[in-house]
C-alpha cells in the first residue's frame, strides 16, 4: 500500500461495527470536540445545506461504494454524507490541496484539523493518491446527537504517484491494502459531519 486513506484514518486500533440504533452519544464522538476552538474549519455555517457537493475527481481517481439500501432514511443521509466525505479526501489527496472548501463543509473540529495535517505532510512528500478506492460493509449506529459509520476500504487497486515525474509507484498486494475504519459523525445544519475517525491497517475482517 503506497497511499494514505481516502478516509483519512489514524492507525490506531481496530473498530467494531454494528447497525443497531443506540442511547445516548456515540463513543468518541466528545473526542471530536476538544480541538473545535482551534480548528478553521469547525464553523457551523460552513455546513448548511449547500445541495450535492462539487467533486470532480482527477483521472484516474474513483471511489466505489458498494452499499446495500436501507430503509432507515436518517441513516441514507449518515451513509449520503459519509460518502460525500470520503470523496472530498480523495480529492484532497489527488490534487494534494487539503483547502478546498468541500473538505471544510465535511470534515470539522478534531478531524478537520487531522486532514489538514495528513494531506499537507502527503503533498510535501511530493505524493498525491491515485488510483480506485473501494469501501463496503459500512454500517452506521445511530445515537441521540452523534452517529458512526464503521466501514472497509480496500486500497488494492489505489497507489501513490510522485508529482514532479508522474510515475505511480505500485506496489505488490498484501494484507495492508484493506483498513476497518470508524468516522464519528455530528449534524450540523442538514449535513452530517465527520468530527473524529479512526482505523486499522491490515485487519483480515476487511481482506478480499
């Protein structure tokens, strides 16, 4: 695997999934707010329903989803703005422009401070991600004012390419292609935010 996440995951332990709607705040969703005051991008007016988002994609870059429908339409929406969210980091990955204002409208307090890092650190490296990602198995877990999204990601098919020569530089497949992740989510205007993520590399549940 020679790409960071899409999702913009910190590697750092596994997270479980389930579907079943629960009391109270998701677990780590507090964890999202403690950064809120430093953050540029934690302005709620930043997530008012602005419609469907603009994201045009580099060549080369996709991201599938393969979801099954649910019922549930406070959860289509989660899943709705989870999906807009992961296609804005990969577009912050594929242009290596963490900035634009689509990541703001997705990514706020904790975890709009970690994309900012991530993809910056990734760009001076002189990398930008492409490729196809896929997620599948994502799953939302509803609380009273949070929701979670746990979810798979295979980057099999995904590389990192340098900028200054354009070579992709592939990589041989293994078990570090595919990440279990879990985004924390806060709604905020008519949109789902993500306020804190976190994930594993290499974790067999997610292999194919």
């Amino acid at each position: 695997m020679a790409t960071a996440a899409v999702s913009g995951l910190v590697l750092l332990s596994a997270c479980g999934s389930g579907d079943e709607s629960g009391k109270g705040d998701i677990e780590g969703a507090k964890d999202g707010k403690k950064s809120a005051s430093a953050s540029p991008s934690s302005s709620p007016s930043r997530s008012k329903s602005l419609g469907a988002p603009n994201l045009d994609l580099p060549k080369g870059v996709r991201v599938v989803f393969e979801d099954e429908a649910t019922r549930d339409p406070k959860k289509a929406k989660v899943l709705r703005d989870h999906a807009y969210a992961v296609k804005a980091m990969a577009l912050a990955y594929s242009t290596g422009e963490p900035d634009v204002p689509v990541v703001h409208r997705y990514y706020q307090d904790a975890a709009g401070q970690q994309v900012q890092s991530r993809v910056k650190q990734y760009r001076a490296d002189g990398k930008v991600g492409t490729g196809t990602y896929r997620y599948y198995d994502r799953k939302v877990t509803l609380g009273k004012s949070s929701a979670s999204v746990t979810f798979c990601e295979s980057q099999r098919d995904a590389f990192a390419k340098m900028v200054k020569t354009g070579k992709v530089i592939r990589t041989r497949p293994s078990i570090n292609d595919f990440v279990s992740g879990k985004a924390i989510m806060e709604k905020r205007g008519d949109t789902w935010v993500v306020i804190s993520m976190a994930g594993k590399s290499g974790d067999k549940k997610c292999a194919r």
